[in-house]
C-alpha cells in the first residue's frame, strides 16, 4: 500500500483556486474501502495522468471527481464549488468500450449531446450546430461530422467524444483511457489534437499506458487505495513495482513521439 | 416473368381492396386502414427508441401483463358490478405498475433484470387469465393476445389519435435527453440531464402506447410493429432521426398491404400485418448481408 501524500495548496507553485481540490476523502462500497484519504490539489493548465493497478481506484476517483459517487468521508471541490455543481464545466470523455456499436447516431450527434442542458427542450439550434461543427473541426473531424458514429474508426470515434466534451465548453477534460482502443499513429494524434488545445484546458487523464504517461504528462496521480501526487520523473521502476505489487514493463514505441512539454523527440 | 406475374397478382388484389374501401357498406374497413395510419406514428416513433435502446424484450413483458389488468377489469365490472371501469384504465394500470417496477429493478434493484422482465411476463398474463377464468360469461383471451382491428370503432380512432398525439408531442419535446441517455446515460448525468427520470418517462411512453393499441389490435401485433419495423430501418439509417421516419412509414406501409392482402386473400388481419412485416424482416437483412453495408 503506498502512503498517502498531503500536497497542501501553498506548497504548490500555483496562484488562485485548485480546479480540483480533494480533502481527506474516503470512499468504499460497503466494506470494501476503495479510495482512503486522499489529498490533492489539480490546477488550471496541468495535464496530469491517473495509474495504478487494476481495481486500485481510478474509475472510483474519477466519478467522485464528476460527483457520481459521494464520498463516506471528506469534502471534494471543482472549482470551488461541490463537484455535483463545479461538473457543468467538465467534460468527461469516457471509455468507448461502454457504447453500443449498433446505436445509429453521427459524429455530429454526439457532438451535439455536449450542448445539452437540464431544460434543454425540442429541436437543436443553430448555434449548437455551428458549435459542434466547431468543436469536430478542431479535432479535425469536419469531414465526418455525418457518417455514422459506428463506421469512424477508433482514433476518430475518441476525437468526436473529446470533440463532444469540449463543445460543453469545458475548463477541465477528464478522459478515460483515451489510447486503450487506438493504434499509436492515432493516439499520437489525438494527443497533439489535445495540446493543441491551449495550456488554459486542464487535462486529467486515466491511462493503463505507462509509456504513454512518461512521456506524455510531468505529473502522475497513482491510486491504489491511497492517492500519492508527484512528479512523473519520480515514476520509477521501483516505484511502479510497489504501486503494481508486480513488475510491469515499459512498452516504448520505435518513432517520433510528442515529449512532456509539447515538442516532438525520438526514442 | 414471375415479376410480372406478381405485379399482376398486387393489381388484382390492391384494386379489390381500394373498391372495398370506397364501399358505403364496408366501413369497418376504413376504420381499420385509418387506425393503422394514425397508429403507425407512435408505433414507429417510440418503437425507433425501444429498438435503439435494446429494450424490445421489457416492451413485450409490458404488452402481456396488460392481460392482468384488463381481466382484473372485466371480472370487477361482471362479478362487482363496477360497470363504469373501463378496461383501458386496467390496462393502463398493468402497464404502469410493470413499467415502474422494470425501471425500479433495472436502476436500483439488484436483481437479474432478465429474470424480473419474464416474471412481469408470465404473471401479468397469469392474473388475467385467472380473472378472465372467474368471470361470468364467455370471454375469448385469444381477443386480447391477437385482437381484431376490423372491430374498430371511430371512438377507438379518437382515443389512439389523442394518445398518439400526446406521445409525439413528448418526444418532440425530449427527443434531445432521450438519446443522449440512451447512447450514454452517464455523460447526459454529467450535462445536468436527469437520466433515471428520462429513462422512466421513454418506458411511460412504451407502455402508453402499448395500452392504447394492445385493446384495439391485440398484443402481439403491437409487439411485432413496436419492433420489426424499426429492427429493419436499422439496417440502413445513420441517425435516430432517419430511423424514426423510416420506422413511421414502413409500419403504415405493413397496416395498408396488411390489410389489403388479409381482405383478398381472406386471411385474419393481425397475422397478415405481422407475417408481412416479419418476411420483409427477413428479405432486408438478407439483402443487408450480400449486398453488404
């Protein structure tokens, strides 16, 4: 089990509010404690990744983030306000495992549930079209927006759900293992298509690919019950074994690659 | 040349059936073409979402235990004397009842939904065959599980015009929360959209128009134009929206040839619409396979 770290606000070298703020939280299904005091700050601009093993909590800390699950103990902040209220401005981009194939929708469509709201009634207007276009051009999409969603492939199928989260207009992107379906070129992609996005968007990503992670984000949440925030470079192979309880390799990727900052290196 | 042939044969027998329905005498007729039109939008409309949603299973468990209530209604209006109870409102209540204890089961419960829908099933259709048994008079269930839409009244049309036109309105005016819940409840959550309560209101909407048709044209036709139609819209569709005008228009399509082949060929009604819908079914995801997407 790995200790939980306190990282107070003003030992972090960021002025204003946390975007996310986690305060002693804890939170089981029943007997089963999965998330054990966590404390953590998340501010406006990083791009930060969540590891650890299997069953360790990752999903967990994710709904609590979006205030689908309530924590047994502790308080969690989006924005300053519960995250229940602080959600409107998140998008979440989930896993594409969870959509039923056969469900006839176009990219345009799921673009367009980004738009929605609580009394959102009756047609689509224009302005919710010209945004959604909007956001599917921005991840180069605007030749697709009209083919259905099942036919894209699964690069293009998480550049229309990112696509979707970020016609919310959203501050802070939540994505659930973006690269577990795509190949690397498309994974590549969708990353520059991410950075590209401006240094305002705080990006908070679940990843199993811990060679993506390294080279991808300078911060790491691990989660394994406990919650530890630190820098990637302390993500060595020590400290994976311990999070993991078992070794785990490094796939690296034999091409060029974005670097943590944005820039392109090789392997 | 068996082209032909049929093309002939259509004539023959569609121009039978446009005298027939032109006939003073044969009004009953109309009736049943009038109700199958007007009946087709909500059929089609709803059945897109029952379709899209996979929920075709808990719609026909919704259908059958209708019998409970309507046999509850019949055995309290002879054996009570509670005449002023429609059967309808029986229907309603059946329908309701299974609706909200699917949606209970299927959200918070953590029973087997499968397990739950086929008890729904079997023991709405169990009570109204007990009821229909106790009460006094011959009361034929086979009425009920394949109806008889020549028996229409113009009353009959009213009511499933008004029904239908309250369910269209509704999804005009939620259609946009539906799919969202429907192709990612958990995102529409995240949007502020109440996604347990719209789930609630698109089975409420299944189980209305269920009841308004189930009495009218019995349970199975209702199952098999919730369904078929929509099942091979499917097939070629790219959005919600085609799907639903595509579903509309193939069900009016199974009403009217469904009828008239029924009228000139003398077969019941019920099973010619369902046989008809059923063999196209069939034929558009044959052609679907070898001709490919």
């Amino acid at each position: 089990m790995i200790d939980s770290a306190h990282s107070d606000c003003s030992c972090q070298a960021h002025s204003g509010e946390p975007v996310v703020c986690f305060e002693g939280v804890s939170f089981s299904y029943g007997r089963n404690l999965v998330i054990e005091d966590a404390d953590f700050d998340i501010y406006k601009g990083e791009s930060i990744c969540v590891v650890g093993p299997n069953g360790g909590g990752k999903s967990t800390l994710l709904k609590l983030m979006l205030g689908l699950l309530t924590p047994n103990q502790g308080q969690i902040r989006l924005f300053g306000q519960t995250a229940k209220r602080g959600r409107a401005r998140v998008g979440y981009v989930p896993q594409q495992i969870e959509f039923d194939p056969l469900f006839p929708v176009t990219a345009l469509d799921v673009a367009l549930m980004g738009r929605l709201q609580r009394r959102s009634l009756g047609f689509v207007n224009r302005a919710d079209r010209a945004a959604a276009f909007g956001a599917l051009e921005k991840m180069g999409l605007s030749d697709q927006a009209k083919q259905p969603f099942a036919s894209l492939s699964g690069g293009q199928r998480q550049a229309v759900l990112i696509a979707r989260a970020l016609v919310a207009k959203a501050e802070l992107l939540l994505l659930d293992e973006p690269t577990a379906h795509v190949d690397v070129a498309a994974e590549e992609r969708l990353m520059a298509s991410l950075k590209a996005l401006g240094a305002e968007l705080t990006i908070i990503t679940v990843s199993h690919d811990l060679a993506f992670v390294s080279r991808s984000v300078p911060k790491v949440v691990c989660v394994n019950g406990c919650v530890h925030v630190h820098p990637t470079i302390e993500l060595t192979e020590a400290r994976i074994r311990e999070l993991y309880g078992h070794e785990v390799r490094m796939v690296q990727h034999d091409h060029e690659h974005l670097d943590s900052h944005g820039g392109h290196h090789h392997d | 040349m068996t082209m032909s042939i049929s093309i002939v044969m259509e004539d023959i027998i569609m121009t039978d059936f446009f005298q027939a329905l032109s006939d003073p005498d044969l009004g009953f007729l109309r009736n049943a073409l009038l109700l199958g039109l007007i009946g087709s939008i909500p059929l089609g409309a709803v059945g897109t979402f029952v379709v899209a949603r996979r929920i075709s299973y808990l719609a026909a468990a919704i259908a059958h235990s209708v019998l409970g209530g309507i046999g509850a209604v019949l055995y309290a209006r002879e054996v009570l004397g509670w005449t002023w109870l429609h059967p309808l409102l029986g229907a309603l209540l059946a329908a309701l009842l299974s609706a909200g204890v699917i949606a209970w089961v299927s959200l918070r419960s953590k029973q087997r939904e499968d397990a739950v829908i086929g008890a729904i099933w079997v023991t709405g259709m169990a009570i109204g065959l007990l009821f229909i048994a106790r009460t006094p008079g011959y009361v034929d269930p086979m009425a009920y599980l394949f109806g008889d839409i020549l028996l229409v009244t113009r009353s009959d049309i009213w009511i499933a015009g008004g029904v239908g036109a309250f369910i269209v309105a509704m999804l005009l005016l939620w259609h946009r929360q539906i799919i969202a819940v429907c192709f990612d409840s958990e995102f529409a959550s995240i949007r502020g959209v109440h996604a347990d309560g719209i789930y609630i209101l698109l089975l409420i909407l299944t189980a209305l128009t269920v009841v308004t048709l189930v009495s009218l044209v019995g349970i199975v036709l209702v199952i098999a134009l919730l369904t078929l139609p929509p099942a091979i819209a499917s097939l070629r569709a790219r959005s919600l929206g085609q799907m639903l005008l595509a579903s509309v228009v193939l069900t009016a399509g199974f009403a009217f040839f469904g009828l008239g082949l029924s009228f000139s060929l003398d077969f019941p009604t019920g099973p010619s619409i369902i046989l008809l819908a059923a063999i196209v079914y069939l034929l558009a995801n044959a052609g679907h396979r070898l001709l490919g997407r």
